[in-house]
C-alpha cells in the first residue's frame, strides 16, 4: 500500500509516520507544502491514501485539489474546530483532529481498508470549505429546535439547552428545566449548526453549551470531568485528546 503524508510541520509528520508503522503502513513520502505537493503529484504516481493537513505553510491543503485530479483516498488530519469539518467529510476517508489520537487513527485505517473496492477520485466543494474555515464568522447557526411531545410540537431555543448528547442510538438535548428530549439528528450533523462559541463537542457523545457549566473537575487519564447545572446524567468527560482545545475554548 502506498501511503504520503502531507503536513507542514514535520515533528507532526514523524509522529503519525511512526503511529502507522505501528499499524503496519508504511509512510515513506513526506511533503510539507501545497507547492512541493502539486510538483510531487505531476511528476509521480497518485499513492493509495493520504494524510493530508488543512492549514499548511503555504496556503490551505484543498488547492492541491484545485491544481491536480487526486485519484487518492484522503484522511484529513487539522487542529480546527470539529463545527468546520462536517463540510469536506464527503469522499475522504475520515478526519482526525490533532493532536492524533491512536485509536481513531487505527480506526480511520480500517474504515479506509474497508472501502478499498471503492476507491474514486476526491470532490470537494472549495469554495463552501474556504468560507467556512476561513469566515466561519458570517455563519448562520440553529436558533432553535423542534421536538416531538406526544403528538405535539414543541420548540426549544437555543439558550434552554444545556447539552446534546447520545444514547442508545438516539441523540437527546437536554434543557435547562432538567427535561431531556429525543432529536431526529446526530451529533455529527449538529457540527455544522452549533454556535462554536457557546457549545463545545468534549468526546464523541456530548455537546456542551459554556453557559451551562457548574464545576470542572481532574479525571482520570488527564481528562476533565464536567459538572453542569441541571444534567446529572453520567459520562460528561471530556476526551483526552481534546482537553486542550476545550481549555483554549474556555478562554
């Protein structure tokens, strides 16, 4: 299998090169700009996948795409906010978000193997992926939501939601009375319609809103766990991976 890293700052490359040999792939091409990558991909054969980084030294990775018809499969690895990523996760692989954590990139490599029958050339919608990473400021974001009561509907607004959060396949708002309602959506597709100021994903099962926040406490594993003002539910920790971003987001 073929595999380039496509990251500018090369600690950051030798750290994931060493993280897939763990994985039994071998990364042996690294290139650090979209410059050096365009010159790269006109002269040489596409590989099977990249890791490819948003933000590099010399512009965004996506105008790569824009100069040369990628015929790779991609997981894009980015320190930005998880709200811009729902955008571009169309025909690559996966995301992961820095700093890269092992599991879900050993994840992202299986859900890359299992679709190897279908490899295809990567489209992406750039100018949407620009704005939002560029000026995610000028986005409309959900002022509410409609929920099912019985045979009623009712609607809850923003600012009377403590968190999202999933459960046994459902995914649920939980508001600041102490009701918790079920939501036809995910939390994947709330990324995109969240305020990224006032809620925050810690893990991979919850959103919380900052205003909702009471207390935060040292967990185990270098995790933080979250006390909010109404939700007494269980499991509001924030991942790992993600404690420093959290804290930068606090701030």
């Amino acid at each position: 299998m073929n595999v380039i890293i496509i990251e500018d700052e090369k600690p950051s490359a030798r750290r994931l090169q060493r993280m897939l040999t763990t994985l039994n792939m071998e990364a042996e091409t690294m290139l650090h700009s979209v410059e050096e990558s365009i010159n790269w991909f006109q002269n040489n054969q596409h590989p099977d996948l990249i890791f490819l980084d948003i933000q590099l030294s010399d512009g965004l990775s996506f105008e790569i795409f824009e100069a040369i018809e990628i015929k790779s499969a991609v997981i894009f690895t980015t320190a930005y906010d998880e709200y811009a990523l729902q955008a571009f996760k169309l025909n690559s692989i996966d995301y992961l978000l820095k700093p890269i954590d092992d599991n879900e990139l050993a994840i992202a490599v299986k859900k890359y193997q299992e679709r190897l029958p279908q490899k295809q050339a990567v489209t992406l919608d750039f100018n949407d992926i620009k704005k939002l990473l560029i000026n995610p400021i000028d986005r409309e974001y959900k002022k509410r939501f409609s929920v099912k009561v019985g045979q009623h509907l009712k609607l809850i607004n923003i600012d009377e939601i403590e968190c999202f959060y999933s459960e046994n396949k459902g995914t649920y708002l939980h508001t600041t009375e102490g009701r918790n309602y079920l939501l036809d959506t995910t939390l994947e597709l709330l990324e995109n319609e969240l305020e990224p100021q006032t809620f925050f994903r810690i893990s991979r099962k919850f959103f919380v809103n900052i205003n909702a926040i009471k207390d935060m406490v040292s967990y185990t594993n270098s995790r933080l766990q979250i006390k909010l003002n109404s939700y007494n539910g269980e499991g509001v920790i924030v991942a790992r991976e993600r404690v420093k971003d959290f804290k930068a987001w606090l701030e």
